[in-house]
C-alpha cells in the first residue's frame, strides 16, 4: 500500500546482494534512524558528528548484554540532503549471511521495521526528491545488461525526460489558461475563432513532439528488455558453437553427436551495444527419443515468440527437408540465416537460399574457426539499428512499457483534439480532450497517480532500494 505522510515511520533493510562477500550494507532511514543507531552502536558520539561522514566503531546487541556483534564502518547522513530526504544511516558490515542477518535483527529490535520492497525509492519519490519516471530508472539503472541500457537510464535518472515531459505539460497549461479566458469572455466577436486556432496549432505541435519522443520507443524497448533471439536449426549444424562465441565462454556442450542439446538453454549477452536474451535450442528434426521431441516441441514455441531468429544451416550439405521446413517455419520472422562451416566444401544452394530470405540476411560463417561471427554481431546491431544507436529531442529515449502507454494515449488524445476542431465541435468539449491529453503526461512523471499505481511500481523493486 502506498504510504501517506502520517506513515513514514523509521524502515531498514539490507542493501546489499544475498550471499557472502567482502561488504554487507544495511540501511535505515526515518526520523528516528540517529536514534536507532546510538542504541546500538559503540563508538564515536554519532550525534555529534559532521553530516554525510563515515565512523568506525562496533555493533553491539543491546539484549544480549552488550555483546558485540560486528566491527563496522557507520555513514551518517542527515536530512534533507539524503536519498529519501530522511535521515540515512548506512551500517557497511563484514559480508556474510549471518553477521548481516544479525545486524538487522537487532536494527529491526531497536525501533525500525522491515522495508517493503522499493520503500526507499518510494519515499524518495513521495517526498519529492525525484518524480516517478526517475523511480523507474534506478531500477532500469541496476537491471542495465549493456552500456548502452545503462546511459539510457541514467539519462532518464538525471531528468531528461520528465523535463520533457513538464515542458509539455506547461505547454498545455498555457493553452488551456487562454481557452478559459476566451470562454469567459465571450462578448469579443473573434473569441472562438481565435480559441480555435490557438488549441488547433498547439495540439499539432505538441503531437509532433511527442511522435518524435515515440520514434525512439522500439531502441528504448529494446536496450531496456533486450531481444529474445532463437538459434534454431537441425542437430549438429553448430548452433550451440555460435552460442558459445557470443557469450565468449564455453556454456553449451559441444560435440558430433545429433541431440546432444536437449533443451532450451537462456543467457544474455552483449552484442555491439544491444542485449540479446540469446536462446540455444534443441536441434528440430523427426526423433523417437521421448526427451528429445520435448525439447524440439519446446524449440517450434521459442521460434514463435522471439524477436529475432539466428536459423542455422550447414553449408558443406546440400539443404534437407527439415531445412526448408525451418525456412518455411521462420518465413514470417525477422532473421538472419547462418551458413556454418564454411571451412568445408560448399554444397548447400546457395541461389535457393538467397532466393527465399534475400543476401542482405545471410551470413557465412566458420564457427569452429571463429570466421565470419564479427560480422554477424555487426549484422545484428544494425538489423535492430539501422544507424546505430541513437537518441532523440536532446538525447531522451523513452524504453519504459507504461511511458510508451501513455504516451500513444497522448497521441490519441490530441488527435481527438485536431479531428474535433476539423468537424466544428464546440470549444469546450475539444477542451476535454486537451485536458485529458496534460493528465495523461503527468502520470508519467507522478505529477498525477493513484496508491494502486504506486504499489505495482514499487513492488517490482528489491528490498533495500
């Protein structure tokens, strides 16, 4: 549930991934953080330390009489200049299950409660320090696979498109102010003509800059999520070898004998700055092993719901019937053919080939000499994006589903102004459309929401952030 002001009472968790490790960080923010933390720390004198400085000292367990728990590093960082704009004391312990679970028993023992998931950033957005969209990307930030999803979310972190997006909105505002005066007025004889115009230019000009800002949605949807890519293929045309070479490590098992990869197997990779879900599949072809036809039934479905298909082929024999069944199969689909081994004498068709997917979508490749698979990654990239990698009105790119949702709802909104307008509607009710149109921007940036909203967002989070 979404919390109120009334409820922001002293929160902890840890910070840090599960697990042992060098560093284990426990975090607590609220009111009553400096108070929590004094109860069961020895040290310096924390209250009396300069904001935004990290104390060495011990945690001890105030019910265990005193006991000491862990030699620890304590930051202290005093509000408003914090990431909730609360008061943060951040706990960096040894790592490990244990010494860290301990710690935050006794911080939960000692007048703070368990976090819920997303709570930091959650009062970090409530309490105005950053708006919705910038919630969104410290969770695109730490979910980033590639260096390109990371700097889109950064630029969405610093407030490049909720600036944007406010500057819409204001937009809008103005408009509507000066549709208000004109109808309040309306003894002036060219009060509705000029009411006219003047939501008629501003609702095609607005549109316009949002379409821009939707152009670069399908790069964004794609750095953000990656594509879910299919390597699919008879058995033993080198698929798994592929694989192997985009993720630059040895995953799948490699050898000469047909069915060898039984099921599907998932792993992301970068490739030239896009991140594929890369999907190894079992070899397709007519079998009597019970395992295996799961695995070829389980690599028919993965075809059907990629966002691209790697279909492999062996160019040193001649195509098969279960080739051109998987041509046929991946028609519909975007692609890119793969003629392996081409270390070995050429037999495969090649007009044939070209003729049914075109030259532009094949690739030679020797797998087994690592000849030919920089130029697939290069294929790829420029499958996805034609001229690279690049983004729009002042480097914003929009990669989130709700935005890309609302956004189109936007779109649909002004273009009900400027058909309303065209078939002599009356002012006020072309109104409503353009009103309509300034709420829906504002749910991108959390200028208008709703508790349920909220609680979908940060429920996706991990405890800590």
């Amino acid at each position: 549930m979404a919390l109120t002001t009334t409820e922001f009472d002293t929160i902890a968790a840890i910070s840090t991934p599960p697990g042992e490790g060098g560093i284990a960080i426990v975090r607590i923010s609220g009111e009553d953080a400096m108070k929590v933390i004094t109860a069961i720390y020895r040290g310096k004198n924390l209250n009396q330390v300069a904001s935004h400085t990290i104390n060495y000292g011990h945690i001890i367990d105030p019910a265990n009489n005193n006991e000491t728990v862990d030699e620890v590093m304590v930051s202290v960082m005093r509000a408003p200049n914090t990431y909730t704009k609360e008061d943060v004391i951040e706990i960096n312990c040894h790592g490990g299950i244990v010494a860290t679970n301990r710690i935050l028993q006794i911080v939960l023992s000692n007048g703070a409660r368990m976090a819920n998931p997303g709570e930091f950033t959650e009062r970090a957005f409530l309490n105005g320090r950053i708006d919705l969209s910038q919630s969104e990307a410290v969770m695109d930030l730490i979910e980033a696979k590639t260096d390109q999803s990371m700097k889109a979310a950064l630029n969405q972190l610093d407030g490049n498109l909720s600036h944007l997006i406010r500057n819409l909105r204001q937009d809008i505002l103005d408009v509507l102010a000066n549709v208000e005066v004109n109808i309040d007025y309306p003894e002036y004889d060219d009060a509705e003509t000029m009411t006219t115009k003047l939501l008629l230019d501003k609702a095609r000009e607005v549109r316009a800059r949002i379409q821009q800002l939707l152009k670069t949605a399908k790069q964004g949807k794609v750095l953000r999520d990656g594509l879910a890519t299919a390597i699919v293929g008879r058995p033993n045309v080198g698929k798994s070898s592929i694989l192997n070479h985009l993720l630059h490590e040895d995953k799948a098992i490699v050898t000469n004998v047909p069915g060898t990869t039984r099921d599907v197997l998932e792993e992301y990779v970068n490739v030239s700055g896009v991140p594929l879900k890369l999907i190894d599949t079992a070899g397709i072809r007519e079998t009597d092993d019970q395992v295996e036809k799961i695995g070829v039934e389980r690599s028919r479905k993965s075809i059907n719901s990629a966002d691209l298909v790697l279909l492999v082929l062996n160019s040193s024999e001649p195509l098969t019937a279960e080739d051109r069944e998987l041509l046929k199969l991946t028609s519909d689909t975007k692609r890119i053919v793969i003629l392996n081994k081409t270390d070995l004498t050429t037999k495969i068709e090649l007009d044939v080939v070209r003729k049914l997917v075109g030259a532009q979508n094949i690739i030679s490749t020797s797998a087994m000499q690592a000849d030919g698979l920089q130029s697939l990654e290069q294929r790829i990239a420029k499958l996805f994006f034609e001229e690279g990698i690049q983004n729009s009105q002042s480097n914003v790119m929009v990669t989130n589903a709700r935005h890309i949702s609302l956004l189109n709802q936007a779109d649909s909104a002004l273009n009900d102004v400027i058909n309303g307008i065209d078939s002599g509607m009356p002012v006020d009710l072309v109104q409503i459309d353009m009103t309509r149109c300034w709420e829906l921007l504002g749910e991108i940036t959390g200028d208008s929401y709703n508790d349920e909203l909220l609680d979908q967002l940060f429920s996706q989070f991990c405890l800590g952030k």
